[in-house]
C-alpha cells in the first residue's frame, strides 16, 4: 500500500506533518479530515528505484495527470493580470449557475495562455477524478499561492465558492490597481532620469575634453582657465578615464572602466546579500524608512497586510491559518515578523493589537481600529475598512510624489546642465579680456 506524506494545520491552525498509509491521495485527504485536520498538501512518497520502477516512473512523469492522484509543478509564468481576470471569469460563470467543471471547460478553451491552458485542463481532470477544486489548485503552487487555495478552500466548506471566488478576484483586482499605479507613476521619473544621466554622460566623456584640448591651445594650459572650469574638466577626465577606457592590447576598443567594474561588483554583493535573510530583513528596514518613498512602501505594505487577512477571515479561513498565510505573502519581512508575534498572541488565547503596537511598524490609527474590530466583532470589515484608506492614502501620496519629482528633476537637469554650459563659456569670456586687452596694449 503506498505512503502519503502530508502538512495539515489543526483547528487552532497549528501546522502537523506526517505520513499515512492508505490507497489513494482521496483517502489519505478524508484520513485527515476525520482526523479534525485540514490538509494543504498530500502528495505520494517516493518509492525506492530500481531497474523497472524507474523505468514506470519515467513514463508516468510523461503522461498527464488523471484522478487528482499526482502532484504536478508546472513552473510559473502566469502573470498576476492573467490570473486575476481568470478568477473574475470563473467567479461570473459559478455566481451564474454554471457548474464548476464546466467553468473550467470553457475557460481552458478560450484561455491564450499555454500554461494556464494546460492547468485548466488539469484541474478539469482533478476534478473529474473526484478531488476538490482546492486539492486542485494545491498541486501547482507556483501559479497558485496558499492565500488562493486556502480561500477556494474556505469556500467549499462553507458552500459559499462562487461567493469566495468573488472576494478572491477583487482582492486581486485591488492588489493589481495598486502595483499598477505605483509603477506608473514611477515610469516617468525612471525614464526622465535614465535619459539625463545618458546626455550628461554624453557631454562629460565626448564633449568636454574636446573643449579641454581647445581651452589649452588658446590660453596656454590649465594656469590660465577659471577655477570652475578646471573643476569641471577634473570631473570630465575622471570620468573618461575609470568609466569607458581605451586600453592599446585592446586596439583602442572602448572597455568598462573600474568605476563600472566597480558598480557591477556591488550590485551583485548588494543581490547575494538579499539573498540571506538577515541582509532581506536590513533591506526591508531600510526601504521602510526612505525620505519619501519610505512612506508609500509602509502605506502599500499596511493595506496588503489588512486587506490579506480582512479577505481570508471574513471567507471563513481559521485565524490562526490565515495569519500563517499573511505571514507568507506579506511582502515585506518587517511586516512578516510583525505578523509572527500576532500569530504568537493569538495562539496563546491574546489580543491581536498588543503585539501589532509593540512591532512600531503600524500607526496609532491602524491599531486603535484593529482594536475596536476586535471588540465589536467585526474585525474583517474593519481590516477592509482599513486597506480600503490605505489604498486612497497610496494612491495621493504617489501623486503627490510624482508632482513633487517632477520640479526636483527640472531645476536639477537644469542646474547640472548650466553649470557645464557656464564652465565652457568662462575661457571664452577669459581669452576675449585677454584679446582685449592685448589690442588695447598695442595701440
């Protein structure tokens, strides 16, 4: 009989593994069920390879996946736009009536997206083969996180899937127009900036040292140009001679420089570094407390935190479990361990806003309705009410910052730029007093 090894959480959300002995991936599901506990993988253990298992085993990775026995990762690539109208789509045909095969049916036909096109009809299939559309959706993680399955999940038990698959689709919707606005409004300081420091770099490293060799022609060298000048041209050599370098083994082929050589090594001590979570935490800190960025992060991290859990409750997901969900998908590791000691209050029968003001991460306001949610029983909508704030807060803070760049980037674009303008034209109103004067000598 083959072995199934699982992680469940109980009733009070606590997180179990283990392995059952049982016929199939559908008994071991209902084992644990019965059991008191709610699976969120079940997958087969691997069995000892020799000659003619590994043979089997080959062609069975080959062949589609039927009965929602296998557990099947196909990779990402699945943007979160493609997937958000995905879930409206199903959400409209089961709020209409239509079964949820058939949903699934007639999306898989019409999806243009290979990969979700392949998933559709696996989860068809799973379905077919008796699993529930959660188990489903769990046998491919990649394209579905646990806040999605935990939801369809919730939603199940309680009947109310079409109902879920709707919140679900406007938590996405919501989580998109935010991201969306965000890059948006960052789109034109990015694209504003990337084309000034390519003019700027232009004119410092092709322009300026052709003047230089001009200026040491017409006034004798470096002794007779204004001191601003010369700085300027300081600047200019220093730049053409460690950014872009024309070394002679090379036959004069413009090579990176060590300033380049430099900045490439420190972006990828800067992406190894990100890697570890000490140095992701430290960075998480850092963005949180920006100049002026800072609080839009803080502001779109807060309405993804409130918005999470205010969605996972309010469709019926046991706290416990659905604080271990937003733990995972905060986004931001600062957030996250915030979110750790709630789970660690709540587990031990607490409050949830206790460990929420002693992170320092949320403000008094957050808190204090948090609070009252808690009192009156109405915590998901007040979380929803709160994200739903927060979101119109983002969304005037990145106007506002993007009005504010705007003005910063033109009077800085426009200093730099004068600033060379007015080093190149000093040694021509230098040599003019010095012609004049010559002519005046002479007469």
């Amino acid at each position: 009989m083959p072995k199934f090894n699982y992680e469940a959480m109980d009733t009070r959300g606590k997180e179990t593994k283990g392995v059952l002995e049982v016929a199939s991936q559908a008994e071991a599901i209902n084992r644990l069920r019965e059991m008191g506990f709610h699976p969120t993988k079940v997958v087969e253990a691997e069995k000892p390879r020799d000659a003619g298992k590994a043979g089997a085993a080959k062609a069975k990775a080959k062949g589609k996946g039927k009965g929602g026995g296998i557990n099947i990762n196909i990779g990402g690539g699945v943007k979160p736009k493609i997937l958000t109208t995905f879930t409206r789509q199903l959400a409209t045909l089961v709020e209409a009536g239509l079964p949820l095969l058939r949903g699934l049916r007639v999306l898989s036909k019409q999806e243009r997206h290979p990969t979700l096109k392949r998933i559709l009809g696996e989860l068809a299939e799973s379905i077919e083969g008796g699993s529930t559309f959660s188990e489903g959706l769990a046998q491919h993680p990649k394209v579905f996180n646990k806040l999605f399955v935990n939801m369809v999940k919730a939603g199940e038990i309680g009947g109310v899937l079409e109902v879920v698959l709707k919140r679900l689709a406007e938590f996405m919707e919501k989580a998109e127009k935010i991201k969306g606005k965000v890059v948006a409004a960052m789109f034109y300081p990015a694209a504003v900036m990337v084309v000034a420091v390519g003019i700027l770099a232009l004119l410092m490293i092709v322009v300026v040292p052709k003047f230089k060799a001009i200026f040491a022609d017409l006034l004798g060298g470096d002794a007779g140009m204004p001191g601003f000048t010369v700085f300027v041209l300081n600047i200019s050599d220093t730049l053409k001679n460690y950014t872009i370098v024309f070394p002679e083994w090379a036959g004069g082929f413009p090579l990176p420089g060590p300033v380049i050589w430099g900045l490439v090594a420190f972006v990828i001590a800067f992406k190894i570094a990100l890697r570890t979570k000490k140095g992701a935490y430290v960075w998480d800190q850092v963005k949180l407390k920006f100049p002026v960025l800072g609080s839009v992060i803080s502001k779109v991290a807060i309405a993804r935190f409130t918005r999470t859990l205010g969605t996972l409750v309010q469709s019926g997901v046991p706290i416990l479990q659905a604080l271990t969900i937003v733990r995972e998908t905060a986004g931001n590791l600062v957030v996250a361990r915030a979110v750790s000691a709630v789970y660690d209050s709540v587990k031990e029968g607490e409050t949830i806003t206790a460990p929420l003001e002693k992170s320092s991460v949320f403000p008094p306001m957050v808190i204090s309705m948090v609070d009252v949610g808690e009192q009156t029983g109405a915590l998901p909508e007040m979380l929803l009410k709160i994200a739903d704030n927060y979101d119109e807060e983002v969304d005037n803070a990145v106007s506002a910052m993007t009005s504010l760049l705007e003005p910063i980037m033109i009077v800085f674009l426009a200093v730099i730029v004068g600033s060379i303008v007015i080093a190149l034209f000093l040694p021509l109103i230098t040599l003019i007093d010095k012609l004049g004067s010559d002519g005046g000598g002479g007469d």
